[in-house]
C-alpha cells in the first residue's frame, strides 16, 4: 500500500487541515500519517484559538516518520511561522523526500493575510524550491509571482513566474474570484486548463487541504502530474455534490461521499433491534 504524509495543523471541527488531509488520503486509497505543526480550536464559524508546536518537536515527529514508514508523498499545508517552516525544509532535503505538494496558506479569503513577512521569506528560500508542485490560489499566487491577477492570461503569466522561479509545477486555482472553478497547471512548461462547474454548495471548508491532499495521494500511487490533478478534482467536486451540512457557518465536505461498505451503514429501526 502507498503512503503520504501530511505536515499541517489540526482542525479540531474536522473539516481542515490534518483531518481532511487523513480523511482525504484514506479514501484515495494510501495509508495516512501526520506531523501536527499547530493546534487549533476551531469549528464551522472560525477559529479561537491556536497553539503552535515547537520546531524542535516537529523534527522529532518528522524523524520518527521518516526512519519507519517512509511517505511516497509529502503534502504540506498552513504553517505559520518561520521556524517551523525551516524545520520541515531540513527534514525533506535531510530525508531526500519525493513528491512534495505544497498548499501555500498565506492569505485567507476575506483577504487578510495569515502569516508574517519573515515566514512568507522563509517559505520562498527554502520550502517551494523543495517541491513538486505549489497550489496557490489567486492571492497566494499574486503574492508569490509578484503581479496582480485580473483575467485568465494574468493566470497563465503568474503560474508560469511561479513555476520558472521555484522549479515546479503550479496549481494556479480560478475558483477563488475570477471563474467558475477553472484550474491553470503549469508543468514542465505547458500549460493546461482543468475545467470544472462551480457547486453551489455554501459548505466549503476545507477544500483547498483536500484538493492539495488529492493530488499527493495520486502522486503517491504513480499518476501523472496532470492525472493527479485531474483525479483529485473530481474527487473534490463529488465531495462538494455530497451537499453535507453541517455546522452553523461554511460547513465541511463529505470526504467519505464514495464509501459504500457495510461498516458505513447507519442503524436502522426493526423488530430484531428492538429485542
């Protein structure tokens, strides 16, 4: 069975970070683990409070990873802070890590930014040159690539900045602001439009760990960048069409939408339960 490893914070409400990358990893078939870099009290309606885990401890939880199960792919979501940044660069070029999928968190979409200038450095210098493919969405990309982006061509400029800066394939994301969930991939210098129709689901939380996620299982089991990519969004937009609500704000997604097994089975009211 093939692995990956998610290196993330925990949401606490289960629809983000290290449980939806789990969640995300199990259904696409390999085996899951974790390196916990924050964790967060959170639910539905926004997050109160986080506490962040020591660099120093995520080495230790990235060594003992490493040494034993090995990852066939790496995916890396919010991380905040510079010194946690660096510790996870160390470990993958120290532990010669393949396939290394990067979720940019850097900008919320209420537009406000969520991590320091000093991280967004750090990110830069040491962790994209490290992956395989970046994920970024139109703010996150704007700030990486360094231009604003308006229109599809602006895309198609950024992704390609991005990609010839770092080395990678980018995963430029349209459904933030400018389309109807139009997807741009850059790699190995082509670009390629992955077309999708926006859901009108209001509960979205989570979907951008789970596209990133997607893409590393896939990655993890031998698909072609552009396969991975192509899986891991129909994957996400049957999550989506599942139209799970829960929760009283912007709710998550049912991650389990393609389990049908008799353990996924609710209980249902007999003569024989009622004995």
């Amino acid at each position: 069975m093939k692995t990956a490893l998610t290196i993330a914070g925990s949401d606490s409400s289960g629809g983000a970070g290290i449980q939806a990358d789990i969640k995300t990893m199990t259904v696409n078939g390999v085996f899951a683990m974790s390196a916990v870099t924050a964790l967060t009290a959170q639910n539905t309606t926004g997050v109160t409070g986080i506490m962040e885990v020591t660099p120093a401890f995520l080495k230790e939880q990235l060594d003992s990873i490493f040494t034993d199960i090995r990852p066939d792919a790496v995916k890396i979501g919010m991380v905040s802070s510079a010194g946690l940044i660096q510790a996870i660069a160390e470990k993958l070029k120290e532990y010669h890590a393949r396939q290394i999928v990067v979720d940019p968190v850097m900008v919320a979409t209420s537009g406000a930014k969520l991590i320091n200038d000093d991280a967004v450095s750090v990110l830069k210098e040491k962790l994209l040159p490290l992956s395989d493919i970046v994920t970024p969405n139109i703010p996150e990309a704007e700030v990486l690539s360094g231009i604003e982006i308006k229109t599809e061509a602006d895309m198609t400029a950024a992704a390609e900045i991005i990609g010839k800066l770092y080395h990678c394939a980018v995963l430029l994301k349209g459904g933030h602001q400018l389309n109807d969930a139009n997807d741009l991939l850059y790699s190995k210098g082509v670009c390629r439009w992955f077309y999708g129709k926006r859901i009108h689901n209001p509960n979205t939380h989570g979907t951008g760990c789970t596209l990133s996620s997607a893409i590393a299982s896939n990655l993890a089991k031998g698909f072609s960048m552009n396969e991975s990519v192509r899986r891991a969004k129909e994957y996400i937009s049957g999550a989506l069409s599942a139209m799970l609500d829960l929760g009283a704000g912007s709710g998550p997604m049912n991650h389990a939408f393609d389990i049908k097994g008799k353990y996924t089975k609710e209980k249902t009211e007999n003569k024989d339960s009622k004995q």
